[in-house]
C-alpha cells in the first residue's frame, strides 16, 4: 500500500518495501531519494533544496579582484577627489601590490594581506606603505564591508635636514646669481614646491612687499595641473618678501606668467648640488621649508605666528619642530653650563 505523505516538498510515497522515496529537481537534475522513514525522507529532500539555494546565493557574489575593486574606487572620485590625488592613487596601483591586484578581495585573507605588505616594505618608506595600503584598505572595505586586520612598517623616527641659522646666511651668499635663486628663496620663505610652482607675478606686491600665495601646481593625468587650492584653506595665506628674495624678483626678467618655470625635480637637485659645494647639508626644497620654521624659533618668532606664515594647518607640526629645537637649546646650554666648570679662566 502507498502513502503520500505531505511536507510542502514532493510527494513522499511509500514503497512495497515498506521504505519512502520522493524526487527532487535541481537545476534541472532529478535527486532520488529513498530511506527508512517518511521524516528522513523529507529532511533529505529539504536538505538537498537548501543546499541548492545557498550556492545560488553564493554564485550571486562575484569574485572581484583587487584591481578592479581599486578602479572602482577611484572612479567614484573623480570630479571630487582633486586631479593629484586621483593621479596618486592611479600610480599605486601600476607600482604596488602587484602579486594581489588578481586575488579577489572577497576571499583573500589576512594573513596573504600581511605577507603582500612585508613584500611591497623592501626599500620602500613605512610613510609610502601606509599610504599605498591605505588606498588599498579604503578599496577592499568599500567593496566587501571588511578591513583586513593587518601591521603595518613602524614609522622610522629620521630627521629632516634643515639649515642653522648660520648656515641659512650662508646658503642664501651660495645661490645669489643662480638660476634657482628665486625658487630657493622662496622655500626658504615657507613656501612648498607645489606652491613655488603655481606662484604667478600677478601674487607679488612689490609695492607691500609681500606675497600672496595662493593655489598650487601637481602632477595629473600625466602632467602638471594648476589647482586654486593648496594644501589646505590656510595654506592660502600672504608672506613677506624677505631683502634677498625681494632684489632677485626685482632683477627677474618676466618671460612667463610663472614666476618660476622650471622643473621641480630639477630645482630639488640644483638645490642639493649647492649645498654639497658649500659643505651644507643637503636639504631639497622641503629641507628649506624646514629652514624657514629654525629660522623662526631662532629669531624667537612665536609659534603662532611662524606657523601663519608657513600655512600650516594645526600647530602639530610646528610644535614637533619647536620642541625637537628647544631641546636641542636645552643640550647646548647644558653643555656650555658643564664647560663653564672645565674652564680654567
């Protein structure tokens, strides 16, 4: 005798041997089964349509490489993000973690996360991991909700070599006359080389003596790009023109709307080939902007206001610069106290 035995899936039928049997169809592919009891028989069949649904479900979530995922971060960006910004992005993505841009991002671990980052850490900066995985992170959450769990390179505590006071008078004799006189003289008046660059004759006021800075230029799309902001709302700012910088600008011949049209690569070497003849430290352009903030904590110009001029954002930054000299004073007074003691006068 045959019973049907109803559980809202096919129908379970009884079999002569006493046995339950019922077919399932799944994609298109019949399942037979057959077992002891009609409650077995069920559990199979719903066990099997169950199985079925959540490959479904896990079939509608693609696979998706880091690659593409970064793509479609930065295009998300574009219009908003600035022109350098999508420019840098768009160079960490050709230079770095290449052996994970094909991984999918959906299932790639922490663990491969982690040895990709050792990897790309081999004679690059923990400052230049950080932002390059910070890229990276932002895109692997944007895509699946989730940040892999990670360490990165702790960041090396190294000094930025700057100019002493003494120094500054004698690299400013150094570079008189040459062609990066303006361009020096400017970095060394707080200016940053996105900011030189972008600096037009129409921003100098010979007459105030003062300039007004105000935009900068970067690298976009493969070339250079001026944009109206600069680093940030109070990198916008107005500086004097110091007795040096205001002779050189004088003497200048206007050829370009730019005050100073050369290469900024060029001008980083120049700078550093003119320190190296005249025993100086070799400071780049950042190195005189960093001169500039010595230079103000020696002439005892108070934070503040040093840090206005330099168009810095927050005083974290001239606080580090103001504290590292302090203490630098503190050694040097120590040591001329412990002289005083050795001297025989």
């Amino acid at each position: 005798m045959k019973k049907n035995v109803d559980l809202n899936i096919p129908k379970i039928v009884q079999l002569p041997s006493g046995s339950y049997s019922t077919k399932v169809m799944v994609d298109g592919i019949r399942h037979t089964i057959t077992k002891e009891t009609a409650e077995e028989c069920a559990a199979e069949a719903t066990a099997i349509k169950y199985r079925a649904k959540q490959a479904k479900k896990k079939e509608k979530v693609k696979a998706l490489t880091l690659s593409d995922a970064i793509d479609a971060y930065i295009d998300a960006r574009r219009g908003s993000a600035s022109p350098a910004t999508i420019y840098a992005y768009e160079r960490y993505k050709v230079n770095c973690f290449q052996s994970m841009m094909s991984a999918d991002v959906y299932t790639a671990t922490d663990e491969q996360w982690q040895s990709a980052i050792r990897r790309e850490s081999k004679g690059k900066s923990p400052k230049y991991i950080a932002n390059v995985w910070g890229l990276v992170r932002a895109a692997i959450l944007e895509a699946t909700g989730r940040t892999p769990r990670v360490n990165l390179p702790a960041k090396e505590k190294n000094e930025r070599p700057y100019l002493e006071p003494d120094q500054v008078k004698i690299f400013v004799d150094a570079v008189k006359g040459d062609t990066v006189e303006i361009a020096a003289l400017l970095a060394l008046s707080s200016l940053r080389r996105s900011e030189i660059k972008a600096l037009k004759w129409e921003n100098i006021d010979f007459a105030k003596q003062h300039i007004r800075v105000a935009g900068a230029m970067v690298y976009a799309d493969g070339g250079m790009v001026h944009k109206k902001q600069n680093k940030t709302a109070s990198s916008n700012r107005i500086v004097p023109i110091i007795p040096p910088l205001l002779e050189a600008l004088s003497a200048a011949e206007r050829k370009n709307e730019y005050v100073v049209p050369y290469n900024g690569s060029w001008i980083y070497q120049h700078i550093n080939e003119i320190c190296k003849a005249h025993d100086l430290p070799k400071v780049g352009v950042h190195g005189l902007r960093h001169s500039f903030a010595s230079l103000a904590y020696h002439l005892q110009i108070p934070e503040k206001i040093a840090m206005e001029i330099g168009g810095w954002s927050d005083d974290g930054t001239m606080r580090k610069i103001y504290t590292h000299l302090a203490q630098k004073d503190i050694a040097d007074r120590a040591k001329d106290f412990s002289n005083f003691f050795l001297s025989n006068d």
